[in-house]
C-alpha cells in the first residue's frame, strides 16, 4: 500500500475505535485538551481519546470563542494535537467556519483527526442555523467522509439550551429533540445538547435512540448521575484550561508578594 492509503487506513481504523466507546450508561468521557502539553497530560493519564476544546484554543491564542479566531490557527493546533497522540483525536470544529461540509472534512483528514463537534449556534447573524439547513450539512459531511475514506465520528451540537439560544425555555427541550432527531437521522454519530439538565437529557435519550453527549461540570457534576440517565459521552469543555489558569493565578500571586 502507499504511503497515504497507510494513513487513511489508520485514521479509519481510530475512528471506528472512536465510535464503538459511545456506549450508553457506560459513556466515554473527554478530559478536554487545548495544546500538545494538555493532550499529552490526557493520554499519559489513561484516557482513550483526546478531544479539544475550541473555547479553550481560542482564548489561549487571544481570541473570543464562538468562531472568533481563524480557522487556519484553530486547525494549526489541532494538527499539532493530533501528530503528538497514538489515540483517536476528536476536534470541536464549531460551526465550520464558514467551509462548505465536503471542504471541512478533507481539513480535518488532512490534520489526522478522525471526530468533529459540529454545532448550530449562528455566529455570523445570531440565533440558530435553521435545522434543515444543518441537517443537509451533516449529511453532505457524512456523504465525503465516505468518499475519502475514514469514517469521522460526528457529534452534533444541538444549542438549543445553549445561554446565546433565542428559544423561550419552555420551548428548548422539544427543540432539541427534533434537532436530534434530524441531525442523527442525517448521518451524526452522537448528539450534544449543552446545558441540558437532567430531564432533559432523559428525555432526549428516551425519544431520539442516539448517543447522547452531556457537558460535565467539574465542580458539583455528577458522572454516576451521567450514567444512570444513559449518556454515552461525556464532554468536560473548557473547565480544564480554566481550572489551570487558576492554579496558574495562585502559583504568582506569591511571587508577586516577594516584589514587595
């Protein structure tokens, strides 16, 4: 074989290993990442995926989340990631930067992930991307990932319990549950509701049959509570570039004493 079908066979053989750990009531979980140091810190702690975090890459290169810095610098990381890591790489490709679904895909091959984030928060107008229109781009990502030839693993980002979502909060949870049912009927793998509390995120595993990703919050989260309701993903986001900012904060404030 040549030296890219090697390449592409390996990318495709990470992201079938990939899906087969989304296994509801027994859920992956991703610790996630932002640069090579922290992917590194995920893998030598026994962790089988590493996952970024765009929120955390974004603000560690200066930039406001929510698409706000270049694609180019976002990917230059995530290549960056990837070659340091034996194990499947998942990136959170926002919501596509503006690139057509058949584009974003070959980036993503081309850099070595095998997963994607891929969400519909507006960034350019606001509100939500109407769900038709995000479903015929998960299903056009589904149609050239088979094309090429690696299998990526979608995880659909549903933001309709999201803080920038224009939708009453009587209204979040159905949304949800039809978006999930659009995007994994388009070809997602899994479906990631943010901010979904617990009933929600019941009702949504009980109504939609796909895999559920839920967002953990570090400090009074609860993993066991996770499993119980039947997630088979779990995302811990930015928390961990944050919690390290702070550790960072505490470990200056007494060199900053001895000035005085």
């Amino acid at each position: 074989m040549s030296d890219q079908t090697d390449v592409l066979s390996n990318q495709a053989d990470k992201a079938e290993l990939l899906r087969s750990l989304h296994i509801p009531g027994a859920p992956l979980v991703l610790p996630n990442a932002w640069d090579v140091g922290s992917a590194r810190a995920v893998v030598d702690a026994g962790f089988p995926v590493v996952a970024t975090a765009s929120n955390a890459i974004a603000a560690a290169l200066g930039y406001d989340d929510g698409e706000g810095a270049p694609s180019e610098e976002m990917m230059f990381v995530a290549r960056r990631i990837a070659a340091s890591a034996d194990v499947p790489v998942t990136v959170d490709a926002e919501a596509g930067y503006g690139m057509a679904p058949e584009e974003l895909v070959e980036v993503l091959s081309g850099i070595g992930v095998v997963g994607c984030n891929i969400e519909d928060s507006d960034h350019a107008n606001g509100g939500l991307i109407d769900v038709d229109v995000r479903a015929v781009y998960i299903a056009e990502m589904r149609a050239a990932a088979g094309r090429i030839g690696v299998p990526l693993v979608i995880n659909a980002r549903i933001d309709s319990f999201f803080p920038t979502s224009p939708l009453a909060g009587h209204r979040r949870r159905a949304d949800a549950i039809s978006r999930a049912e659009a995007y994994w009927s388009a070809g997602a793998d899994c479906v990631f509701p943010p901010g979904a509390g617990p009933d929600d995120l019941r009702a949504i595993v009980a109504e939609v049959g796909a895999p559920v990703n839920a967002g953990l919050p570090l400090k009074h989260g609860s993993l066991d509570e996770l499993r119980a309701i039947g997630v088979a993903r779990v995302s811990v986001g930015p928390q961990l570039y944050r919690s390290a900012l702070d550790h960072l904060r505490t470990d200056l404030q007494p060199l900053l004493e001895t000035r005085k």
